[in-house]
C-alpha cells in the first residue's frame, strides 16, 4: 500500500491553483516541508492577491470556549480530508510525506508507517534523526500551520462538527517539524512568531493564506502586515 510522497512541484501547482480557487479547493492543497524551496512568483502573487481579499479582524480575541475535542479525535483517518480513509492516520501520512531515507513497520493505525528516517525542519533548517519509539512524538511533531485555537477564534467556531475534523487533518495546514520549535510556536498567528529560518518563511506563508483564505477565515490586522512583508521578500 505504498504512497508516493507529494513532490515540491506538485504542492506548488497546487498552491496556485488553491489560491485562485479558495471555495472549490477546501481540502485539496498539499505541500511539502522542504527548506528553502524556492515558490514561483506567480504563486506568490496569487498569494498576495488572496491576502488583500480575506477579511480582517482589529485584533485576536480568544475565545474561551475553545475545546480541541471540537476539531475531532486527532489525527483520525475518517474524515473527508484528503489523503483521509486510507488506512493510515494523520500524523503518519505527514511523516511518510516529510521525511526522508525511511524504513517502515506495520502499525495497528497504519499498514506502512515510517519507522525511521530523517526531517530537515522546515521551521530551523536542523537534520532530526526519526527512530520511531518512546519519545519520538516529543522529537518529531506535526504543526498546524493555521492554529486550531487561532481558527477557532477567527471563524471556526461557527463551523460543523466534519468542517472543524477535515481543517484539524487537512495536509495543506499540516508540517512535521522539530518539536521545539512546535512548543515555542504554540498557537501563534504570524504577528507573533513566524519560522526562525528565513528561507521558509515565503513558503509559510503562502500555505497561511492559502489555508486562510480556502477555509474562509478572518486574520487579525497585525498579522496581515507581517504576512505582507513575508511574501514581498520571497
């Protein structure tokens, strides 16, 4: 049951085409964690383009309804997310995706899961060693590009149940990535934390928009102005 994983290529044909076609692409758009790779400038002006159009709040304000049993069991496979349904989680269709030099091991949630391999993180540029067992969910974690909290508090709350379940599983808003750097990222929008290597940060965010804007999200004023600047630079 093996999958080919998702080239860069790929995830930015289908970043271009998400950013131009936001309500028939919910759900669609993969990317890819690879570091440094270059995004084509007409995907970066569909990107832009996309910013000007999604509706702006003053400022975050935090919901304290937010619950994450809202967005579904983590990490299920039964939701109508793409890649969903096919036998393996989330969390290890992510990693098949990300990582590189794998070995497998058959897994109750996964017929083909990686077992060991290695991730350059997207978010520092480090090499991380993968070995599948105690304490690799701490080294290895898969970040919500979008917050979960943060689209809650922008729009998500007013979702269905199966919206919130394939936003939470949806690989275009997912990235495995050191955990460190997951930790320190929390919930943030970009007005407060954006990715410590710089040659990531046009790719971040083009997905941020993409992902906002095919969702229908609202983003608050102080992150527009950094995901301008971000996007200006690529």
């Amino acid at each position: 049951m093996g999958r080919r994983p998702i080239t860069i290529r790929t995830w930015i044909a289908l970043v271009g085409f998400a950013a131009v076609s936001v309500v028939v692409a919910v759900g669609t758009v993969t990317p890819t964690s690879h570091t440094g790779a270059r995004v084509p400038t007409e995907r970066v002006a569909a990107a832009r383009s996309a910013l000007v159009s999604l509706p702006r709040l003053p400022q975050r304000v935090h919901d304290r309804d937010y619950d994450r049993a809202a967005f579904g069991a983590a990490w299920t496979d039964e939701t109508d997310a793409q890649a969903a349904g096919n036998g393996c989680d989330t969390r290890n269709d992510i990693l098949e995706r990300d990582l590189s030099d794998k070995t497998y091991v058959a897994l109750s949630s996964c017929g083909r899961a990686v077992a060991e391999g290695e991730l350059r993180s997207p978010y520092t540029g480090a090499w991380i060693a993968f070995r599948r067992g105690r304490g690799s969910g701490a080294d290895v974690q898969i970040d919500h590009i979008v917050a979960l909290s943060y689209a809650w508090d922008m729009g998500a709350s007013h979702w269905s149940a199966s919206l919130r379940a394939r936003f939470a599983n949806d690989p275009a808003n997912l990235v495995a990535v050191d955990g460190p750097s997951n930790q320190d990222k929390g919930d943030s929008p970009p007005s407060s934390w954006m990715p410590r290597a710089t040659t990531f940060a046009c790719q971040y965010a083009v997905q941020f928009v993409t992902v906002t804007a095919t969702y229908r999200l609202s983003v608050d004023a102080a992150s527009v102005a950094v995901l301008q600047r971000a996007l200006r630079r690529c």
